[in-house]
C-alpha cells in the first residue's frame, strides 16, 4: 500500500459538508438532497475548490448511486411493477419522443449543424431516476402507485435513450459508411433480453435458489450474495451500454421478495446513509458556475432546460392520466430530472467533436435546472396526488418508509 | 459525472474473488482473511493482471481498514484497555526495541550504508494489527484480555515507529544538519496528546454530548456522527503522522459505551463485510511475486523475516509474561504481522534515495511472511492460552462474536 494520505480526509470533508447542508436544508423546509447537490457546488472546483472530482470522490459517488438504485429496488416488488406496466410504458415513451422531438426542433432553428442537433436532442431524453428516487425514500414515498409508474418509465427511458444514442452515433461517427441498422438491433435485442431475464426470470430462479445459502461456510452469505448480484448486474448494464444503475435497481427488485427474509434492508440501510450523498455532493462538485453564467451558455441553456422540463412533464402527464390528473402531475414532474445520463451523451458528443465545448455546458445547465427543481415540489405533487387518486391505489407509508 | 465505466466492475471482481476465496478456505479450516490475501496476489498484476491497484481499489481498501479499526475500537471500552495498559505498554516497547536492535545488527553485517541499515531496521517496528484484528473478530476472539493487549500494544507500536522515523529521517536527511529533537518532540507531544486525549476525555464528552443528538432533524444523526467522528479522527491521525487506522480506533472506543444504545454495530456490520475484504485482497494485489523470488531479495527477506518474527514474539512474550507463558505467546504471536506501515517507512526511505529497490522489496517480503503466518495459527494459540489463563481473564464469547 503506498501512503494515500488524503482519500480519507476527501471522504472526511465531503460527508462533512453533505451533512451539515443537510441539516440545513431540513431545518428549512427543504429535502437534505439539495443542500448536498448545492454544497457540493459550493466547495467543488467551480467556488471554493476544497476537493475536486477526482478517482476517490468518482469511485464513492458510483457506489453511493449504485446502493441508492439497488435499494429502491429492493422497496419494488416485481409484481407490482407489472401492475403499473403500461403506464410506465406510456410515460416512458412519450417522455422520450416529445422531448427529443423539441430538443432538435429548437437546435434545428439556431442553425448548429444536424449531427450537434441530434446529440443535444439525445442528451434531453434519459430520466435521471436518482433524485427523484431519493426524495420520495427519504419521504416516504417510494411505495406509491406513482413512484412505481415513474421508476418504471425511467429504467424504459434508459433503454429508449441507449438506443437513441446508439443510433444518432451511427449517423453521425464521422466517415461512417452511414447508419448501422446490425449494431442498433443488437443492442436492442440485448439491452430488452436483460431486462426482461432479470424482471421475469431471476426472481423466481433466486426465490428457489435461496435455500442452498444455507450450506455455505460464508457468514451472512445472503447479504454477501446480495451485494455481489448488486455490483456484478451494475458491471454486466454497462458492458451492454445502459447505465450500471438500472442493473444495480434490476437486482434489487430481482432480491425484493426475500429483502424481509434475509434482513437485506436493515443491512443496506447503513451503506445507503454513508454512501449515497457522495452521489449528489459529487454531482454538484461537477458544475461550473462561471462557465454556466456566460450569456452564450446561460440563454440557450434556460431555453433547453423550459424544453426539458415542459416536454417531459407533458409526456409523463399524457402516459400517466389513466390515474387522474393530480396523480399524472406528480408523475410528469418525477420524470423531469436529467442526470448522468445526459451529461454521458453529451460528454460522448465532445469527445468526438461533434458538440462543442459552448454546447457540452449547455447540457449540464440543463441537468442542472432540471434537477434543482424537482425535491423542493415533489412531495408536496405527491401529497395532492395522494388526495385525488382512489385510496387503493396509493399504497400507505410503512413504518419502515415514515422511519426514514 | 464522466461515464467511469470500470469503477462497478473492479469492485465486483474483487469483492466475488475474496468471498469466493473466503468460502474455499473457511472449507479448509483456515480464516478467510488468507484466501482474500492469496486470491489477491493471484488477480493481481504480480500474476493473473485481471485488476490492477489504482485509486478505485485504494479508496475502497482504505474505507474498509478504517471501518475494521474502528469496528474494533467499538469493541474495546476504554477501561478494559486501562485495565492491560501495563501490560500493553511493555509488550509495545519490548516489541519495538528487540526487532529494531536486530534488524539493524542484521543489516550492519551486510555492509549497507548506515542510513540504510536505520531504514530497514525502523521498517521492522510496527505490528500491523489490521491482519490480527479480523482473525481475532472473525473467531470472536475479539472480547479476550489478550486481544485487547495486542490491540493496545499495536497502538503504542505505531506512535513508537512514526517517532523513531522521526528521528531516522532527520539523521539520514540529505543536507540536513543533522538531528532536529524540536521536530521529534512536537511529533511525540502531538502523538501523545491525541491519543490520551481520545482515550480518556473524548468518551466522557461523547457521552454527555449524546442527548442532544435527538435535536437534530437529520435521520440517524448518531450513526452520520460516528461514521463523521471515524472519518474525522482517522483524517486527523494521518495529519499529525500517525496512521489512520488509529485514529479510527480512537474514534471506535471513544463510542463504546454508547455503541448498543446508538445500534452502532448492527449498522457498522454490513460495512464492515461489505468493504474490509478490499483492504486484504488489495494488499495482495501490491505483492509482484516475481519479484520476490529473486535470490538477491529473497535471501534478505526470509532472514530479515525470521529476525521480524523471533524478536516481536520474543518482545511480545516478555512483555506480557505476567497472565502466564501461554497467553504470552498468544499475544507475542498476534503481534508478529508487519503491514502497511511497514511498506510506508521503506517507500520514504526508497523515494528519498536511502533504500535500494532491492530492500524495498526486502521490506515487502518481510511484510507478506509475517503477514500470511498468522492466521492460520493464531486461533489455536488463543484456544491454548484460553486453557492456561485464569478464568476470570479470558471473557467468554460473547453471541455476537460467535455469530460472525
């Protein structure tokens, strides 16, 4: 081991700092989630420069993020995803098209060239389900029809926006002999089989497995099994280009039905309160506030970020109306945050030259706007939500959800 | 966040290799902590290459050695470490003073330069109770009064060692004119001073600070402060030079007696199991196995290894004599593995320019020997001393230890 003096000081000041903007935030009136995302830009690089992203702060915040997905997986029974299935479809997939189909509209109209057209309409698709995951855990809300239909459409919107990219990617890879229809399928194909294996198949198949746990020689070889589905279904997502989370919430759904058997939740709880407000602190870390503040990025950055908010609100409301509209409201705005995902495709686009510099920040304003807005209103959407849907519908807090 | 596709699937490969290297060897009788080890050197580019130490697997493997100490500090009440201190005290110094003499008697022989023959010698100083804590653990041994005087003892180890290289780098720096006692007297006030600071006032302050914990609107503030207090004493150990690790068990035992209150060790358990088998394959990774068989190093190594283990068992025996030969031995032995600290006196000694590369491996290899012998054997010494001692000072295995 060589002498690393400063990763524990790192992991020292940034759960310092996540903490007391925390308390702050809750004293206020506010979710802890945005005290973490805006003191992280407070001591990041853009402002006071304490602690820069580096591999250490990457390498929690991954974890944090992961153990985040896998616990509000381990809260989805798999039957009740089923239950919400076509309006999570329906949310999913208007809250792709109507927000790509603007994005390029608008990018068309400022004259940038079809191929940074495409990769910023791209970078509007995919939902960020972490912040709105985490609000409506630390609320108490994550048991609801709506947050069922919303964590549905986000891991159908990963996929969409995967094989958006994919697609805009071949069209535009310069001296491309054009569009790759093989590649596109096979992602699909892939991307649709292991979504489809781990919601369907695993559960059952671990469900039976369970009971040979108890000839290993492991201790707590449950929980062991657990994190090592977690982190190996993060890995196998990324090898197959969606994102590790919606591998890491697959396992945790896979794992919901033996969660109580096997102590899972009490178990992830500790690692979920450590490690998943490095996630948000890091996010925050990440932007730039000078740069967000140049009038070259500020107004098409604003521009993008009305677009982004009102398409996907629009597209969640129209998948989600079945419910009533106070419910398609909560669901329409639960959608509305751009996260990793956005910042990955626009970060693809950079790295091949096909967006611009001015354009990769535009798509950070844009995660940025989109995701600041979301805590503060959210639960108050779900507590109307929870007086206009019919009571069967809205599944009461339970003492595990109110504890949090 | 920049797409960090690698992060998830260095930690699963790591985290499937040590528990499946874990179950193989509990199934051969042997702690898991050895299969981690070995399955590390395996994986690791010494030989198989398939995970590499870089900051992702540094992180994670300095989360969990902290986590380990300070799990360990958890179990220890202050009064039943003042209760061996005398004990602790002389197996510390004797256990410092023997391999030190030795390994600079050995390495005068050999006619290296003087300041090399101090670097060497200072390398061979500090026990490394990392290694002896989760054997110790992992057979609920942890609770025995010979566990805590290696524990005890392990710490005075490691402000004796930071202070004698102190001194050995002030006499050996290059330029330097010579000896500055005023830089080693604020080292050793500062050391001294921290830890009678933590062992005696700061649980007497924890204590009466607790109730107003409840003020805080943050959920399980108490489990945020301990994980703050580990994260915030191991930072602060590493500032003042000493090793992080005792500062986190200062941090643990300053919590002892609030730890069943507080749920402390239900919810540090699923850290613990989830991030220390990190720090033990990691440290096989750092082993080039290549490398240490060569006869310029190997012959050195295995002397000098010999010479590591006879004198810190010796010293460790002296020292402890008093509870009978049998537990003597069990402590002389629990204090013979050498680790990171070991590793970091040569890696000064080799990027100052005092230690030959050869030695640097030399000091690996006295690290890995030590390190790797035991394991195997130290559950069955501790059962030995068990029928030796008088009853009244082995306390019996508590349920939770011999649930793990």
């Amino acid at each position: 081991m060589e002498p690393t003096t400063n990763i524990i000081l790192e992991l020292f000041v940034i759960f310092a700092a996540a903490k007391l903007a925390g308390e702050v935030f809750e004293r206020i009136g506010q979710p802890a989630v945005i005290g973490e995302l805006i003191v992280g830009v407070l001591i990041g690089p853009g402002l006071l420069g304490w602690v820069r992203p580096d591999m250490v702060v990457d390498t929690v915040a991954q974890m944090g993020v992961v153990v985040l997905l896998f616990m509000v997986g381990l809260e989805t029974r798999p039957d009740e995803l089923y239950c919400v299935g076509t309006d999570a479809v329906l949310v999913g997939v208007l809250g792709v098209a109507l927000p790509f189909a603007a994005g390029w509209g608008y990018m068309a109209l400022t004259g940038a060239p079809l191929s940074e057209q495409l990769f910023i309409a791209t970078a509007l698709v995919a939902t960020s389900v972490g912040i709105t995951a985490r609000v409506l855990r630390d609320k108490g809300l994550i048991d609801t029809r709506a947050a069922r239909i919303i964590i549905g459409a986000a891991v159908i919107d990963d996929i969409l926006g995967m094989l958006i990219l994919a697609i805009v990617g071949s069209f535009t890879a310069k001296g491309s002999a054009g569009f790759d229809w093989k590649e596109v399928a096979l992602l699909a194909g892939m991307a649709v089989a292991f979504v489809v294996f781990l919601a369907v198949v695993a559960p059952r198949a671990i469900k039976r497995g369970a009971p040979s746990m108890a000839h290993l020689r492991t201790p707590n070889a449950p929980f062991a099994f657990a994190i090592l589905l977690m982190l190996g279904l993060a890995a196998l997502a990324e090898q197959i280009q969606l994102a590790g989370i919606v591998g890491a919430f697959l396992a945790g759904m896979a794992l919901a039905e033996l969660g109580d058997d096997w102590n899972l939740h009490d178990q992830m709880r500790p690692l979920y309160e450590w490690l998943v407000p490095y996630f948000f602190v890091v996010m925050g870390m990440h932007v730039n506030v000078a740069l967000l503040m140049r009038p070259e990025v500020l107004i098409p950055g604003l521009i993008l970020s009305v677009i982004a908010i009102v398409t996907k609100l629009a597209g969640g409301m129209l998948g989600a109306l079945r419910g009533g509209w106070r419910e398609a409201l909560a669901i329409g705005y639960g959608m509305v945050p751009r996260g990793e995902v956005g910042l990955i495709v626009a970060a693809v686009g950079l790295a091949r030259g096909i967006v611009e510099e001015r354009y990769y920040s535009v798509a950070v304003l844009v995660v940025v706007v989109t995701t600041v807005i979301v805590p503060p209103l959210l639960p108050r959407l779900f507590a109307q939500a929870r007086e206009g849907v019919k009571p069967e519908t809205l599944v009461p807090l339970t003492p595990e959800g109110s504890a949090r």
